[in-house]
DNA sequence: AAGTGGTCTAGACCACTAA
DNA sequence: TAGTGGTCTAGACCACTTT
C-alpha cells in the first residue's frame, strides 16, 4: 500500500464525511482545535489537510466563524442562444440582452455595470480581430454582470475603431437595443467561433468576481465575423465554476 | 491602502516576474532557501506564496529539482463534430472516432484504453437516462484517453441497458465502427443536450489523469436523444483545462 | 555529498465573529 | 470575552535529484 501523510489522511476523512452526506452542503465543520484534538496532530497539519479541501473547491472558510462545505447552485447559460434571435416584446424579458433574458426566465434579477473606453487591443484581442497591437485601436465595453446583486460574470467585448464609431455601441451605461448592439450598428454576424479555455481565475479576476479559493472559471472568447468574413467582434466572457452550467443543443442534420 | 501580507508580497513579486517575461513558461525559480534569503522571511512563509502560485496553475514543483514557471500547450477540441458526420475512408484518420481523428489532424498520436462493464447508474447519469438508481443497470464504456502516451481526457459512456445489449457496444477493448458505435447499433441520435461543468477535480480524477495541483477540468456531459426524444446515451468527459480549448462554430441563420 | 522540495512540530500574536 | 481562523517563526527530519 502507498503510504499516507497525515495531512492526506484527515483531508480524506473529511471529504468522506462530505461525500456520505454526514457533513451536508452547508453545514460546518469541526474547528481547527477540535481537528487538532482528534487527530492528536499540530495545527499546521490540520490547517495544510483544510488548505486541500479548500483548494478542491469542497470546503470555505470565514476568519471567525469557522470552515463550511461548499455548496453550488449554478446558472444555466446557453451561449448558443443568440440575442438576434431573441424576439421578446413583451413581458419581464421585454428589450433584456440574451444573457439578462436567461437569468430573468431563470426568476433571478440580472444587472450590469457597464464601462466604455478606447485602449490599444490586449495581444489576444489584436490576434482574433487581425489588429496591431501598436498602431490600431478598439473600443472596449467593459461589463460586470450581477445576478440578484452578487457578481456572476465579467464580459468585455472589444470593436475595431470602425466599426464601433458613430454607433451605439460608443453610448456609455448599460443600453439595450432590440437585435443587439451590432445589428443597430449594421454590422450583421454570419459566423461565430467560440473558444472555452478552462483555467484557476488571476487575482484580479478573484477580487472582481468575489471568488472564493478553489473556484476555477472558463474563459469563453466568442469572435463574431461579418458576412465578408472579417472579424469584427471579439468578446471575452469570465464565468467562474461555481456560479454557471453552460449548455449547448445540437440538432443532428 | 489595503495592507498586504508577506506571503502576498512575494507570491505578486514572483508573479509579475512570470507575466513580464522575465521568468518564461519552463524556466526555473528561485529555490525556497534563495526567497528566504532574498525576503528576509522564514521558510513557512516562501513556501505559503509558492503555494499560492501553485493553486493558481502558474507554477509547479518537483521534489529535488525546485519551482518551474508552467507552459501550456492545448490542444483543439470541437464537441459539434459528430461521429456519424465523418467521411473519412483514407488517409491515417481512417476508421478513427471523433476524437481521435481530432488529434492525428494535429499531428499527435491518440490512443485509448476500454474497460467496458455492467452497473447501476450514478445519480448523475440516472436522472439524464430516466432510469432508476436501485432497479436499472447500465451498460458502462469507461475509457482513459492518451495523446502521445499522457493522459489527455476521461471519457466514460452509458447505455440502457437494452439499447446495448447484443450490439458492438458490448465488445471489450478499443472498438471503433464507421459511423460510431450507437449507428451501428441502430440507435441514430437526432439531438445533443450538452452540459459544461467547471470544477476542480476529485483526487481519483486527479491521479487517473496524472493532474499537477491548480489544473482545474472541464466536466462535459452530453446526452444524446433518438428520434423518438427517448435518452439512449450519455458521456461524461472529463477534460484537464491546461491540456484542451475547447472550440464551437456557429453559423448564424 | 550537496541541494532541493515535502512533511511536521510547537509555539506566538493578530483580526474577526458571536454570545 | 471566548472562540475561531489568518499569519508568521524557527527549528527538525525525510526523500528525491543531480553532480
């Protein structure tokens, strides 16, 4: 048999305990002088076996209150499910964004903090659009997605100069437009190519987000090109883990 | 400002390093015994930051060697291509899967181990096939996926039991039949409801797959449907995030 | 043999939460 | 005020890798 370190051996009693049900989503755990006791170990043992879980994504912690199981209620979101598409005139959906859509049809209130600026393009952003990360600019529309007021998403869409300029996508502040920004810009999308890279969130992501240890996100770039094949949307979604399911639908030709 | 920790301090010091450059993918760090000295700190305390990098998925570590900046190197992975939409009849990509083909289109080597067994579903798969978990039994495809002989992707399947029985699907070992294995046993899927899960592994998972700590997965669940809107099968992959992009095309209508 | 990370101990002081 | 987790120290011994 392999052998076991103690910090594996209690950080596997937990998660049993986890697993069986006999600690539920929820509830809490014994403390860290209680682990201390019971596995007649030291404390930086136990709190190295705890640092697992939470690393795992199982377990959370409140400086004062104690360590608690995890639980997850996730999001469906369809990014098959396009705004163009959406013709909902009436009711709670009435002039939402596919995404806000989703989550009202969902009963969860959506809503966003909407920043609009002009950078130079993020080497992935120049790479996908075809820009020169020196000489060319975009316009970016950075959005902070809440659904009933916790973050849940951060989605930055990035436009080449021209085709952002003189349309409402320059207009500051969360705007709605029926069919979407780009269609109201004459911008009609033909084809998308959606990447999903799965990965630990940067710090940054991690504060913006209020995620807590443990928590991967996917990385979802979505390039949308116009009917001559060019590309002239690429927009950059964070989702954490803990917070969504995706779902696609194929229909077999 | 927000006072920062020590362990913070070094661990975005040794960050920055990695973003500017200056530490590229696969090159080494400092030892723990170098940061000790250079932060003026205690061990404990270098190790904590390493530790955070680590969880991160910035860097990894092997006993002995020391502390490396990690790379990453993915592959493509499209889910919208199906099986039975394959045409291949030639060239080294025939009589390959979806997958495999995949792969040996970028140039690498596919291969797979196959343990095919009889059980009672798991919750998971008994909701999606409309089974029950005590009365049921369910025709079990486990298979370990190996790009150039690493572990690249868990992919296990399940089949009702009467959908299986008497068919290819019930052959041991690495079988791959024109058209996939649910064609050719009758079944034709007319419809895909996918559900994407991003979750840090279980410690089996981990070991199967030979994961460092701070590799987070995607959990792919794709249930397919036959003509009739009766579930006839699902898949559970199991894709490590430093080793897929995943990628969707659409076009629009 | 020397250097590296992996595990573990036993103490200290601090900040936050709850009763 | 008592209990909880968060940070930090200074030492010990071990296993693995390289020279």
């Amino acid at each position: 048999m392999a052998e076991q370190t103690l910090t594996a051996r209690i950080a596997d009693a937990i998660r049993r305990d986890i697993a069986s049900g006999a600690a539920p989503p929820g509830s809490t755990l014994p403390s860290e002088e209680g682990l201390v006791a019971q596995f007649k170990t030291s404390r930086g043992t136990v709190r190295r076996a705890l640092a697992v879980l939470v690393n795992e994504g199982l377990v959370g912690s409140r400086a004062g209150r104690g360590y608690y199981v995890r639980q997850f209620e996730r999001l469906d979101w369809r990014p098959g499910k396009f705004e163009h598409l959406l013709h909902r005139r009436d009711g709670p959906e009435a002039g939402a964004d596919a995404w806000a859509a989703e989550v009202l049809a969902q009963g969860r209130q959506p809503s966003q903090e909407v920043d609009v600026s002009t950078a130079r393009p993020p080497a992935a952003v120049a790479d996908r659009l075809k820009l020169d990360t020196e000489s060319d600019i975009v316009v970016v529309r950075k959005r902070l997605r809440y659904v009933d007021e916790v973050p849940y998403q951060i989605a930055d869409s990035y436009y080449p100069q021209d085709v952002a300029e003189g349309t409402a996508i320059m207009i500051p502040g969360d705007v709605t437009v029926p069919g979407g920004l780009m269609s109201a810009a004459g911008h009609r999308q033909s084809r998308y190519f959606d990447e999903i890279f799965v990965r630990m969130p940067s710090p940054e992501e991690a504060f913006r987000l209020d995620l807590t240890a443990g928590t991967p996100v996917a990385e979802y770039v979505r390039t949308g090109f116009n009917g001559a094949g060019r590309p002239v949307r690429v927009i950059i979604t964070i989702s954490p883990g803990d917070r969504y399911r995706i779902i696609m639908e194929f229909d077999a030709e």
